[in-house]
C-alpha cells in the first residue's frame, strides 16, 4: 500500500523554475532565433501522506482548496483513454462547452489527469494524500508559471510512486501525443549519471522554501529539510525526459497548443536555443543575476503579435531587415554566453568584464528595436531609464506592451547599488525581483 501508515515514508517536496525569453520575442514568429532561460523564481511542491481516504488540493495564490474521495478518482480508471477526460473535466469544474474555461479549473485539472495517468492502478490502493503548490512566480506574466506548475506535478507524483519514474512513463505515454524534444533533452543533460544527480537534488536552496511548506511539513511532524540533511538522490536522465513529457501533456491541457518551450526549460533548467520547431540546449550557461521588473501594465500578447504582423505587411522592406537584426542579437548573445559559462578564475575577470559589457550593450540594442516593431510600452521605457541610472541594460521579455523587463547584473553590481535600484523601482510602482537565469531545473529537495 502506498503510504501506509505502518511505513509512512517521507514527504515529497519539489521545485521548478520559470523562465524568460532573452532574445527573439516575435521575430521567432518569422523563423528567427530565440534564446530562453530558466529564471529562479520558483513553483513549489509538497505532497504528504494522509490515512483518510481523501485527495486534497491546495492552491493558495489562487485562494483555491479542493477535495475528492480516492474512490471517484478511481472511478477514471474504468474508462478507456477517451472516456476519462470528460469524467475530470467534470471532477476539475471545467465547463466543455466554455472556449477559455478558467485557469484555476485548468489546473485542477492538470492535477487529476497527471495523478490519474502517473499512478494507474496504484490508485486503488492509495491511502490518501495532501498537495500543496506555491509559486513566487507572478502568474500571468509570460514567465512560464504554469509550466513551472505542471512540472512540479509530474516530478512530483513520479517520486511517491517510489521511483519507478522511467517505466510508468513508457508504459502510459504517447496516446496523446508529445513534443519532438528528445533530442533537446538528451543533449541538455548530456553529463554522467552523478551530475545530473546533483544538479537537480537542491541542498543550497531549502532554505529558501515558501514559509507554507514549511509550516505545513513542521504541523506534520518532519524535520524541515537543511542542507546538512539534504540527500543525494536525484533523477536519471531517463526519468528527467518523463517528467518533462508529463509536464507536456498538463500544459496541453492548460493552454491548448504549447510549443514544449517552457517545460522543457523547467525541467531541465539552463538555456536553449530554439527555431522553426526546434529546441536546442545552450551549452555552458552560466547562471547570471538579473533584477526582473513588473510593469504591472496588462498585456496581450495576442494583440502585440498581431501589431507586428500587420507592421510586417504594411512596410516589409522595413520590418525584414529589423527582423534580421533582432536574429543577429539572439545569436551574438549565444555566443557570448557560451564564452561567459566557459570563464573561470580570477586571470579571466578581465575578459568576463567585457563579455557582460556586451551583453548590455546587446540588450539595449534589441529594446530599440522592439520599440520599432511596436512592442513597446512608456512603462517599459521607463523601466529602461530607471535601470541606465545604476548602469545597467534592461530589456522587455515576453510579448511585450507592458509586463515584465530583465536587466543583467554584471558581478560586481554591489549591494547599495542593489538596494537603490530596487528602492527607485519600487518608487516608480514597479515590482521588483532579485533572482538568476540559467539556473537549475526541477529539483527535490530532500529531508
């Protein structure tokens, strides 16, 4: 039996990252390059074990709990494939009839279909189990927080089911079809089997878990996990790949028609390089500080994407070359980063202090013009003019016409500097983070 209480085994508590599009907003629509990176905010996920026959969801951002007896779960599993979803909508609250069903129902069902799917007929043996997510990731924002989300649910219900991460996904994937990211994922992991190990087990930040999860693990009597009682157990490569092809098929569910983009890059972390389709891992990217900015200001991408197609028919002799410009950027910056991840020691400060000397210069360049294909917004402008004050380079990320905006910290950006910029920021009314692109991918975080 799972979880039973004679041998309650540990809780499962998890991490995934956001991420951020460096270059290549809206000319990747035009089969231009595009680099991503993970962004350390993370989506946070605990699972306890409970004895009392029921499934509890607990949504806080959303202000959402939600509770089902095991026994109606298990109901799916007397369906075939097709018949199933209609049955979870129907558990989720989704509306079939409605064209854009709430987000909070989508992500109740993501839940219910990935417990469904990733533990079968282990169900019907299933004591119960609490779940709780917590995301600093602002939602809404283009930052990939449902991704996030769906990745910490697959990562998760693939570790209570004890490690038989690999053979479960092999056994129920592909029916309803997965992203053509194998090779991605293989070459964004292509270390030894201890590497990766260590790379997505996360000693250094427990300490940085939501104070709910902690709350919550201490209510339930286990130790909070410390670095210095942190395991070393991770996730093969293998097992990576199914979590990232679960966290697929949550997203398809959320939004329909995902490209694979966003949870391959929380799954895996780091950065890729993506065109026309394909997802390429970015070689030794460093992880570097950023301060992310909220303009707070509504956006649509739908809208900005249209904005530039209608530029792009209007005046094509004008919008091609600047198009060919924003690819020039994305590429020079991938070279750059490789350079930057490939630094070490104190004889390169000299070449490190350049390598971000142009990356800023890259992202200035790459705001102007994405100011010329009309993706711009005052609020952005001003995120910019606030960020040059404290010497630094900002940039939009995303869609653009508000949201969010990215500036780079070189290493020696000191912490007065740090405080100010954030305080000025704060003034002007925009939310304002300290955090790291090209950081780890999901991650355990062990008692």
């Amino acid at each position: 039996v799972l979880w039973n209480m004679s041998d309650l085994g540990r809780p499962v508590v998890v991490s995934a990252p956001g991420k951020v599009i460096l270059h290549g907003e809206h000319a990747v629509v035009y089969g231009k390059a595009a680099l991503a990176s993970s962004l350390d905010l993370r989506c946070y996920l605990l699972i306890l074990p409970k004895q009392n026959g029921a499934i509890t969801l607990d949504l806080p951002d959303f202000q959402l709990h939600r509770e089902w007896q095991v026994s109606e779960v298990i109901d799916c599993l007397q369906l075939n494939e097709g018949d199933q979803l209609p049955l979870l909508q129907q558990l989720a609250g989704v509306d079939s009839g409605v064209e854009s069903p709430p987000t909070q129902s989508l992500a109740l069902l993501a839940f219910l279909y990935l417990l469904v799917h990733i533990y079968g007929d282990k169900l019907k043996h299933l004591l119960g189990l609490s779940v709780t997510v917590v995301s600093t990731l602002p939602a809404s924002a283009g930052l990939g927080s449902s991704a996030a989300y769906s990745v910490c649910l697959a990562a998760g219900l693939q570790q209570c089911t004890l490690g038989s991460c690999g053979k479960i996904g092999s056994r129920k994937l592909g029916k309803r079809g997965s992203p053509d990211i194998s090779n991605a994922s293989l070459g964004s992991v292509s270390k030894s089997s201890s590497e990766v190990d260590k790379k997505h087990t996360s000693p250094e930040a427990v300490s940085r878990l939501p104070e709910l999860i902690i709350k919550k693990l201490a209510e339930a009597g286990y130790s909070i996990p410390t670095a210095s009682n942190s395991g070393d157990g991770g996730w093969s490569r293998q097992e990576l790949e199914v979590i990232n092809k679960w966290g697929f098929e949550a997203e398809k569910l959320i939004h329909g028609t995902p490209s694979g983009i966003d949870n391959s890059i929380s799954t895996f972390g780091g950065a890729i390089h993506f065109q026309s389709g394909n997802i390429t891992p970015l070689e030794n990217m460093p992880s570097i500080r950023i301060l992310l900015i909220n303009t707070k200001v509504p956006r649509s991408t739908k809208k900005m994407v249209a904005g530039v197609r209608e530029r792009n028919e209007k005046y094509p002799e004008v919008m091609g070359p600047i198009l060919n410009s924003i690819e020039s950027i994305t590429l020079r910056a991938r070279r750059h980063l490789r350079e930057l991840g490939s630094c070490s020691g104190k004889q390169q400060d000299g070449a490190r202090e350049e390598l971000y000397s142009i990356l800023q210069e890259l992202f200035t360049m790459n705001q102007h013009l994405l100011n010329a294909i009309g993706v711009g917004h005052p609020a952005l402008d001003r995120v910019c003019d606030i960020a040059s004050q404290f010497g630094l380079s900002a940039k939009l990320t995303g869609g653009g016409g508000g949201g969010c905006a990215i500036a780079l910290m070189p290493p020696d950006f000191s912490g007065s500097k740090l405080a100010a910029a954030k305080a000025a920021f704060s003034e002007a009314e925009f939310d304002c983070w300290e955090t790291v692109i090209g950081s780890r991918g999901v991650s355990q975080h062990c008692l």
